[in-house]
C-alpha cells in the first residue's frame, strides 16, 4: 500500500473523539510510509487527518473541487494539491490516486463517496480494499442497514464484505497489506 484514501467529514462531529481517531489515523498512516489521499480540505476531521499526517511527517495528496475550494478552505501546506473541475473528477481523481480506501465518521458527502467506490469494487471496476473505522460504533446503523439489504435480497453477502469494518485503524490496515481481491461476479446466483 502506497496511498489510501480517506472519505471523512468537513465538520468535526459532536464528539471529540471523531477527531481524535482522526488525528491517530493521519500519524498511522504517516509512520507506516503510507501517502494520505483525501478531500483537500483545511476544516473539519479533514483538516485533523492531514494535519496529523503532516506533523508526522507524512505525504499528504488533496483532491477539491473548483466550488469548494473556499467552502471547505483548501489546505495550504499539503505535499500536493490537485484542484478538479467537479465532484465527479474528484473522486475519479482519488480512486486513481489511490490503492486502497478508508472512511472515517462524516456526513452525506462520505456516504456518497464510500457508496460510490463500494459499488465500483462491486462492479469489478478496482480491486482495491475498503474498510470503515468504525470510531465510537458511529458507523454501527449503516452496518445494520446493509444486513437488513442483504436479508431482503438486494444485496449479496459476498458484496456485504467486501467492506471491512474495525474500529482499529491498525487492524484494517494489517488486512489491507494481505487483502485479495475475491472472484465475486455482480450478476451471478
């Protein structure tokens, strides 16, 4: 793994320890050499994982769209800043950057982003890892939602784990650096 990717929020969160687990995934990251590809932004758990990476001497890659680069305040002392034309280039932009993926707590932008590139494995359009920290159980009624999508048919177990969910980011990275991709077609019984 030479760069992951992580789906978090631009706020903060009410609890303090969104940021906090924030901050010990950025220095993680930073400490195992893995380059931190994220949303660009200043503000936010955004801004605590890559500040976090930095401070450990990480290298830190953002992707923002042209609209938000005031909105989400751009950060300005990141390894490299790639500024697209839209969200859609966004994402493409941090899939390609990308060898693998993680989510942090966020809000409907990250719900998008992880729904999108969970959807993409599915497809078989990467074979990359994704994986949740699951900081504080915040991503526990997703989880719960996707059993129940698996219950009524709409979706396949085998498509279920191809997220992998801890609340240790050191435990999914571990699975990130032995991970296989599985032979799971989209359209098979």
């Amino acid at each position: 793994m030479r760069r992951i990717c992580v789906f978090c929020g631009s706020s903060p969160g009410r609890d303090p320890v969104y940021a906090e687990q924030a901050a010990v995934l950025g220095k993680l990251l930073a400490e195992r050499g893995i380059a931190l590809v994220y949303g660009g932004a200043s503000v936010g758990i955004m801004g605590v994982v890559a500040d976090a990476a930095l401070a450990a001497g990480g290298e830190v890659i953002g992707v923002i769209p042209n609209h938000l680069m005031r909105v989400e305040i751009a950060h300005d002392g990141l390894s490299e800043l790639h500024v697209t034309a839209d969200m859609h280039e966004r994402k493409a932009k941090m899939a390609e950057l990308a060898d693998g993926f993680l989510a942090l707590p966020g809000g409907a932008g990250t719900l998008e982003e992880l729904a999108e590139i969970w959807t993409w494995a599915q497809l078989g359009l990467h074979s990359k890892p994704l994986g949740l920290v699951d900081v504080a159980g915040y991503y526990r009624p997703l989880r719960e939602f996707v059993d129940h999508m698996v219950t009524e048919g709409f979706l396949r177990q085998e498509h279920r784990d191809l997220v992998f969910v801890d609340p240790d980011p050191v435990v999914l990275l571990d699975v990130f650096e032995t991970y296989q991709p599985p032979d799971v077609a989209k359209w098979t019984s």
